[in-house]
C-alpha cells in the first residue's frame, strides 16, 4: 500500500512521471528498429575459394579439406560444413551460439593466410564473409539500359553498383545475377598450330610474357629522380595489338628469323566467356543483384538504406534504371502492420468490456489509460536495449493487452465497493481499499511474470525467439502494475463519483457489490449481473455440498479429452504465407545450360497457366553455377546459388501480397504442383514454399524434413539414400523428395595419358594436361589480365580452341602437342579416353562427407511426417561406417518442444513456490494449482476445433495461460484468507462470500483478456498466422479454466481447509 499511499502524498510527481513517459515514448518509438524475427544472429562464417576448371573431387581434396582443417582449429566453432562443386569451394563455420562472430572472423582470417601457400596455384584468394542462414536476398536490385546488352549491364552492376551497395551497413553481399562477362577471347584454329608445330600452351605463355604487371622502380640521373617504367600491360589498341604478339620465331629458306603472331594463329575478339549462368525475369533477360544481410543485420533498415542508396548511385550512364523487383521487408512491413492494428482492436475489445461491466464511461477510461502507459514503457525498454520491434516483442504486447488493464480492473472495483459503502473520507475509504487488494494485485502479476522466467533457459532457436517476447510482455505487466497502484488510485479518487442507492443503505460491514453507476435504478446490467451472481452463489453452494460428484466429473472431462491431442497435428512454426515460392528443376545430367533454360520457361508457362496474372508480382528464372568470377568480381554468387550446374535451376514465384489474392501462397504452390505432375518426364520438379521465414525455421535447409547420411564412401551413402528416398516417397504426405547433391553420375570424359610414350616424345603431365583444359575450357586458372584504361576495370584474356573445333570428341583427341623441341604429336597419340562419370558436388559435414535427403509435409503436420520418417529410419539397416540423423526444423522441433515442456512445468512450479510464499502454506496453492490442469482441456478443444497445428508458438500460449488463470485464483483465495482472518468468518461462509464478491473482477479480467485476443486468434490480416495459434491457445484455456476457478478453485480450498485456520499473507501490501 505504501506505493498508493505516496502517490498520494507527490501526486504532481506521479502526473510529471506520466507525462516524461509519455515524452519519452513519443521520441524514442518512431526510432525502434523493426524485423521479422529478434536477433537471430546465428554466427556462421562462409568462406569461399574458386579454382576455375577444377573437379569436385578435386577442389574438396586439395582445398575444402585443408581449410576445414585449419578451420577447426579456430576457437568456439560448433561445426564445420561444405560444399565442393566444379571450380567452387564454400566452407560454412558454425560458431556456438552467442559467441562474438568478429572474434571469429579475425580469427579464420589469420588461419586462411597461414595456409594460403599449401593451395594450389591458380585459385582465386579465399574471402570470408559474414553468413545468414537464411541464405536468401532480403531485396532484388534490377538494373536496365535499353543502350546496353547483357555485357555492359554485368560489367555496370559488377564494377559500379556492387561495390557501393556493398558499403551499405549490414549488407553481406550483393551479388550479380544474369548477364555476360566480358572476356578478350583468342580462338585457336588447331590446323594451323598443327601445320606450325605450335600448341595452344605456348599461345598461353606468349601473351602472358607480353601482358603482365611489374612492378615500376626509380632511376637517379643527375639531379633528378625519375620512376622507370615499361610496356608490360597492353593499353591502347587492345585487339591489334594482341594479334601482333610473337608466338615464337620460325627461320625462313633464306635463314632469316620470322615470327609467328597471334594472328596466324587464332582470331582475337573482345566478347564474352561461356554462357554459365542465365536469369531470366517475366521471361526477358535480366541482370539483378541479390543483396544478403549479415547474421543479426535489421532486414527492414538493410532495405530502407538500399531504398535510399539507388537514387544516389555514382557512375551511372544515361538511361540507365535501377529498381527493385522484390523485397522481404514487404512481408515483415505487413506483419507488424497487422499486429498493431490487433494489438489496437484488442485494446478497444477490452476496455468496451470493462465499460459493459461497470457502466460508467470515466470508469471505464481510468482502466483503459494503464494500456497505453504500460506499452510505452515497454517500447521505451525495447528501444534503449537496442532490441527489434518485431512479431514476437509486438505480439507479446497484443497478447498482453487485455491482461494489462487486469490490475487496474481490480482496483478500481475495490475502490468503487469501498465508495459504495459510504465512509465519508474518500482518501481513508480509497486506502483501505489499497491496502485490501495490495497483496492480491501483486501476487497475480507476480505470477504471470514468473511464469515466462523458465523461458530465459530455452536453449537454441526457441531462446533467440521467445526471450524476448517474455521480457517485453513482463516489463508491461510490471509496469502496469505500478499504474494500477499509482496512476489508476488518484484517478478514481479525482473523478470516480459512486453514490449508495436508495433502498441499500451502506455500513462499513457490508461489503457486497455495488453497481458503478450513482443513478437511482440500477443499470440493465447490473440488474442482469445481480442475477448472475445470485445464481453463481446458488450453484457453488451446490458444487460445495457435492465435492466428490464435482471432482469425478472434472477428471472425467480432463481425461476424456486427451485424446484430441492425437488429433492435433503438430509443427515447428506456423506456416506463413510469403507471398512466394520456389521450384527447383534438374535436367538429366550433363545437360546444356540453354535447355535447361528452355525447360524453366515452359514451367513458368505452365505456372502462369495456373496461376492468374493478377497474383503474380514476378517470376525469375536463375539457371546454371557461376563458377568462374571475371576478373573485378569476388565470386560471391557462386557461393549464395543453389544451383550445382548447367543442369540445375530456380524459378522463383513472387506474388503479390495476401490481401490482393484470393488464394493462399501454399494453395497456388499446390496448384501450380499439380499442374506440372507428369508433364517433364526425365525433369525433377521440386517445391518449396515461402521465403525468409522457411529459410530461417529450416535453419537454411531447403526442406521442411532432412535426413543426413553421413560416411566417406560416395557410393554406399548413394545407394543407401536411394533406398531411403524410394521409401518416404511411398510414405503418405511426403512430398518434394530428392537427394543433395543432386548429381553423382555427371558425365566426365577422362583422358588418361600414357606416361611412358610422353616421356619418350618429350613431353610431360603437367603440359598435357594444361594444353588440354586451356584448349576447350581456356586457360581461366592463369589469365592475362586486361585493364581498360577508360574505366579501370579488369578482363581475362583467354586461349582456348575456336568454337567449330569443340565440337565433338574427336577434336579433344586432335588437340595439338609440342615439345620443347617443337615437334608435335596429337593427344590420341599419347592417351586412351573414356566416357564416366562422377559427382557434381561433394558435401560435408563434420569433417565427414554427407549425403542429404530433403522432403516436405504435403496436407499433414510435420511431427506426423517426421514421426514415420524416425520409424522409418529406425527399420532401415546401415553399413557400417555411415550414419543417419534428422536434422532441419524437424531437429529443431524437437528440441523446442523438449525445453519448451521443461519451461511449462517449471512455470508450474514456480508458481507453486510464489503461492506458497504468499499463503504461507505448503497446502493452499493446490487449490489453485489443481484449476490449472483444466486448461489443456480448453487448449485442446479450441486447437482441434479451429485446425491449429500445436507449434512452439502454441506453446508459449501455454505457459502465459498459466500465468493467467493462477492469478485469477489468486484474487480469489486471497480474498476468503482475508474474510476469514480479519472478519472471522466460518469457511464454507468465507467462501461464498469471497467467490461472489471477486465473481464481477475475475470475470472481466478474464473476458478482457479473451476478447482483447480475438482480433489477434481471428488471423485475418496479413502475416497475422504467425501470432493466431498463440491468441486461439490463450482463448482456450483461459475460457475453460475461468470457470473451473470460480467453481473448483473454492472446492478445493474447502476440501484442504476442512480442519485449519487461515494464515493471512506474508507479502507486503505495496
């Protein structure tokens, strides 16, 4: 009480609190950072080397697995995982979680340094970047000039508008998509070589000695100093200039030396490399950057300064446009949008129900300012510890909104009754009724706090999301606690008019409810209400005289229920509708990246076919692996693909946002699933839905459901996923199956040289093989590089056989040797050839190769699926050597739901233990407690009822259910201690007059809580599904467990209290 009683005694003090609040919030909430999800800022590292024309083999052995090694070594790393594909090696390190990912960072550069000269020559410097697991663009920036073709639009994105979108905070890469790169291509005519005695290797190292970088020097003349420089890099005249470099010196009839050039040998053109990646956007080609966040960067401040930066991009061309085609923070925009305006709804929901209980418009607006206040304090936490407003910390607050007006509620109807009872000092009337509901008010947000403690220990995911929900929701409940014991008592005291009607005189020993309102005739529902509590009184009577009947049928409805739970389907999350989703297609392998393109478009048609215009914002089609970065790029693309090769693609299906469709994203997904059943036979189709969540959920998989199958043997992994594979696709429900990665037998022509009939031509390994890749692929591993002195950029100058003489085979086995002597030979002269295959990526996983087979739930919940998936696994026999485990957000289920019932039945407990404190008894919180079982009933019922998938979301509604319905027992055991104590009441009196006297708080704090909920349970708005199980959760177990207080909480506590005297309460009156 003495908080009320200083408010009291500074009420000035407390009004200028109010306003700074409110100040204060009007300042800092505009500034409140907003995302998705908290900080899920799960510290991985990606590390990227590129080794152009390298096998995956061969990049797994001679660089994954070196640097995974000195990888491990770098301290807190948790594991280590990698993909080695044609030319490409992207290491993931894992960090635990909450360590600091720039210690990590330094670290793993320092590491990658000291090893940087035990790789191969001819790879690319490794780059480290910060890594989010979602492993998706939280916006797509397109760029456009009808003036420019695909060349010059790749060469602007690169070189000029990369680099400064890099620079945006946040940003961890922006990588180019689509378009050509330039390449200073010179095209070998393999006869003439021939008839010279000339091989493509010493094309090679002509240009490289006529076009290189040296460093310049000084020379000191005189009294002058001067830098000395030379020709070493071609500038000016770029094409005639590489057609007169000398190839070698050949002696004419007449003896005298002539040169060879470059001319006589190969024409020289300023084109482009081999088509390796093509995007394609509404079916027009399309250059686009993929701008990543870092691990733990705001996506909606990463996409509000990428907004801000395109307007004020240097350095580029007339006509040139640059615009965005799609970004996440649409979705997370629409989420939060939607919460406030539930958050909003749910207010008003709430308060109209206080001002139907107590009739009275001041009343009613005294108890609705504890809202407002309490969500600001909350938002001002938010704000100064640096945390994000995001659907989790604005749920929290929407949850929470009708709770928040419970203390108010409580005190100001026991300040009403003690007004009613006519004492003549309001301020000693407005004391007492303090002092009376002190220890009840306090208790009751004590116990709702302490419910949501046990969340602070969930490890993994489930902390990084709930925590800060569970601060948010018990900072607002503090806070409206002090409300209720400062602000709400001077406002009842200044304008809380309450008259005792006629016909009722009052007395300080009568305490029975008063109505609000000072007319003469009671209001129509107070009439009503006088009635209900005649009857409520009329059947706890009933329920007292009948404890054996009551507490049998409570059972029976408890246990009768249960069953229901095998009828829920469960889920790691909710599944949101964002407003797009992906179809992966994979061609046979080998396949040319032209029809594999070819097929994209026509599942694009057939998706449009299925899909009306009018849903569809954008469809972008990403075929191929970027493997070979020109030079001025970092290769950051072919690290951020999906895609393994020219036989692989992405169309991506963004649609326009929920409230402008009829349909749900999964519903068109399926749709377009349908559509494209059968209709590529020999093309795998595989379906994913959503976005960024998905991604995140999944912890970056790209299936709902992942099996790991771990071991070093290629081939038994193989064969033992096909089983697997071939068994969950015969499971029902399973959908989306397929084996990562995707290709084991992609085509290899190997050339095996015979070394003894090289050793006596003269010739070595090393060579041949040189000549060989630089004939058809070029020689992309040692360029010659080529500045263009107008921009600064960098070119590779590439040999390689023109493109008539790549034909077929037989011009591989035509390709031309020399010796060192200048005599020639074929290479079917000194190798044999033979068509195999091999695997077009290698994965690893704790330093182990790993197979992965992904799969979706299709119209089943996922712990259904993953149920028979763990059955399934569980029957299959493994070789030895190999292992199998689930991991994905199936992993992370049942993690989460493992801590998360750990978390429900230590709020149980706590509970118990703050009950206990506060009744001084070891006995009387049962009769609290054993109310609360009676909750799961109401979840049960209500989960089943709506189609809600209990998920972890569902299961915070649990433990806030808890919170709630014990804090309405509270007010009631409270209540008849008190009667007993202080008045001396017998018992089964105490009861009743305590039960009926809290009947008309515990009803509106309970009605205002539901349906302060149901805006939010109702899931209209868009994103609204991520927070509707956690509102329908709440809303079922609190509209059973109301009852179940007002009815067995007071059998109970007779039951206990049969031969024992009330202990009044040990908290102080605050």
């Amino acid at each position: 009480m003495w908080l009320t009683r200083l408010a009291l005694k500074n009420r000035i003090a407390v009004f200028m609190a109010a306003m700074i609040l409110v100040l204060v919030g009007a300042r800092s909430v505009p500034e409140i950072a907003i995302d998705l999800f908290p900080s899920l800022a799960v510290p991985v590292l990606v590390v990227g080397t590129l080794y152009p024309g390298a096998s995956p083999k061969d990049v797994e052995q001679s660089i994954t697995v070196p640097l995974e090694k000195t990888l491990a070594t770098v301290e807190n790393v948790d594991h280590i995982q990698s993909q080695s594909r044609e030319g490409v090696s992207a290491i993931q390190v894992w960090f635990h979680w909450d360590e600091d990912l720039n210690a990590g960072l330094i670290q793993s550069v320092e590491k990658v340094s000291q090893i940087l000269n035990q790789l191969p020559p001819g790879i690319q410097e490794p780059f480290l970047l910060k890594f989010d697991i979602s492993n998706m663009p939280v916006i797509n920036v397109v760029v456009s000039n009808p003036e420019m073709d695909g060349v010059h639009l790749y060469d602007l994105a690169t070189n000029t508008i990369e680099p400064q979108l890099e620079e945006i905070p946040g940003v961890s890469g922006a990588p180019v998509n689509g378009g050509n790169i330039r390449q200073i291509n010179i095209n070998v005519n393999p006869f003439q070589m021939y008839a010279l005695n000339i091989s493509p290797l010493a094309v090679v190292n002509a240009i490289n000695k006529a076009n290189f970088l040296l460093p310049s020097g000084d020379i000191r003349i005189g009294t002058r100093d001067l830098n000395l420089l030379t020709n070493t890099q071609i500038v000016h005249r770029l094409l005639k200039t590489v057609r007169k470099i000398p190839v070698l010196l050949r002696t004419s009839p007449e003896g005298e030396p002539v040169p060879v050039y470059v001319e006589d040998l190969a024409t020289v053109q300023d084109g482009t490399e081999s088509p390796s990646n093509i995007v394609l956007a509404n079916g027009a080609p399309a250059v686009y950057l993929g701008v990543h966040k870092q691990p733990g960067a705001n996506t909606v401040r990463v996409v509000d300064d990428v907004y801000k930066s395109l307007p004020h991009l240097r350095g580029l061309p007339p006509g040139t446009k640059v615009g965005v085609s799609f970004d996440q923070s649409t979705y997370i925009r629409d989420s939060l949008r939607s919460i406030q305006h539930e958050l909003v709804l749910g207010s008003v929901l709430a308060v109209g129900t206080v001002w139907i209980f107590l009739g009275e418009i001041m009343a009613t607006l005294i108890v609705g300012i504890a809202i407002p206040l309490a969500v600001l304090a909350s938002l001002i936490f938010l704000y100064f510890t640096g945390q994000t407003l995001n659907v989790f910390t604005f749920g929290g607050l929407a949850l929470a909104s009708g709770r928040l007006i419970d203390d108010s509620i409580v005190e100001l109807e026991n300040i009403h009754r003690h007004f009613s009872l006519g004492k003549k000092d309001r301020t000693v009337a407005l004391l007492e009724a303090a002092r009376e509901v002190a220890t009840p008010i306090f208790s009751a947000t004590l116990v709702t706090i302490v419910v949501l403690f046990p969340v602070l220990f969930l490890k993994g995911v489930g902390k990084q999301l709930f925590s800060p929900m569970a601060l948010t929701i018990s900072l607002a409940l503090f806070a409206s606690f002090l409300v209720s014991r400062t602000v709400t008592p001077l406002l009842c005291l200044r304008f809380l008019r309450s008259k005792t009607p006629p016909g009722r005189p009052g007395s300080e020993g009568e305490d029975r409810e008063r109505p609000l309102s000072g007319c003469r005739k009671p209001p129509r529902f107070e009439r009503v209400f006088l009635r209900i509590e005649e009857g409520y009184d009329d059947l706890l009577q009933h329920v007292l005289r009948h404890k054996a009947l009551v507490f049998s049928s409570v059972a029976a409805v408890f246990f009768f229920s249960l069953p229901l739970s095998h009828r829920i389907g469960t889920e790691f999350f909710p599944e949101p509708d964002e407003s797009q989703f992906t179809v992966y297609v994979k061609t046979a392998p080998g396949t040319r990246i032209e029809q594999t393109t070819e097929v994209a478009r026509q599942v694009e048609q057939k998706i449009r076919e299925v899909i009306p215009g009018k849903d569809i914002r954008i469809i972008l089609i990403n075929v191929g692996l970027r493997s070979i970065a020109g030079k001025g790029t970092n290769g950051t693309a072919s690290v951020f693909t999906q895609n393994t090769g020219p036989d692989t693609g992405v169309v991506q299906v963004k649609l326009v946002t929920p409230d402008r469709r009829k349909r749900s994203a999964i519903t068109l997904m399926d749709a377009a699933r349908s559509a494209l059943s059968g209709k590529f036979p020999g093309v795998g189709l595989y379906f994913a839905a959503g976005g960024m969540i998905k991604r995140i959920v999944n912890y970056g998989a790209l299936g709902d459901v992942v099996v790991e199958l771990s071991g070093h043997s290629l081939r038994t992994g193989l064969s033992l996923a096909r089983r697997l594979s071939e068994k969950m696709k015969s499971l029902p429900g399973v959908g989306d199956v397929r084996i990562m990665p995707q290709d084991f037998h992609y085509p290899e022509y190997d050339v095996r040289v015979d070394r003894i009939k090289s050793a006596l031509l003269g010739m070595n390994i090393r060579d041949i093989s040189s000549t060989v890749l630089w004939s058809f692929v070029g020689n992309e591993d040692n360029p010659s590089v080529y500045t263009d002195p107008a921009t600064g950029n960098e070119y590779n100058m590439v040999v390689q056989l023109g493109q008539p003489y790549q034909e077929s085979f037989e011009d591989l086995e035509n390709v031309v040797l020399t010796n060192d002597a200048q005599k020639t030979a074929l290479l079917r002269e000194v190798a044999r050839f033979h068509l195999s295959s091999g695997p077009n990526e290698i994965d690893r996983k704790y330093m182990n190769r790993v197979i992965t087979i992904t799969a979706n739930p299709v119209g089943r919940p996922l712990g259904d699926v993953a149920a028979e998936i763990r059955g399934l696994i569980s029957r299959t026999s493994v070789p030895p050597g190999s292992h199998i485990s689930l991991s994905g957000q199936v992993a992370q289920q049942k993690k989460a739901f493992q801590s998360m019932t750990v978390a429900a039945f230590s709020a149980v407990l706590l509970v118990y233990m703050v009950l206990a404190t506060q009744f001084r008894s070891f006995r009387d919180p049962f009769a609290i407690l054993f109310s609360l079982p009676m909750c799961l009933p109401g979840i049960l019922w209500m989960l089943f009822l709506s189609g809600t998938r209990f998920s972890t979301i569902a299961f915070m509604g649990i433990i806030m259910t808890v919170g709630i319905a014990a804090s309405n027992g509270v007010l009631l055991v409270d209540y008849i201690n008190r009667l007993r104590v202080e008045n001396g009441l017998p018992l089964e009196e105490a009861i009743r007059r305590g039960a009926r006297t809290r009947l008309r708080p515990v009803l509106m704090t309970s009605l205002a809580t539901i349906l302060g909920l149901i805006p939010m349970a109702l899931g209209l708005d868009v994103g609204s599904s991520n927070s509707a199980p956690l509102a329908r959760t709440v809303i079922g177990g609190l509209g059973l467990a109301t009852p179940f207080t007002l009815f067995l909480v007071p059998a109970v506590y007779e039951a206990l209290n049969k031969n024992r005297s009330a202990v009044s309460s040990s908290f102080p009156e605050c």
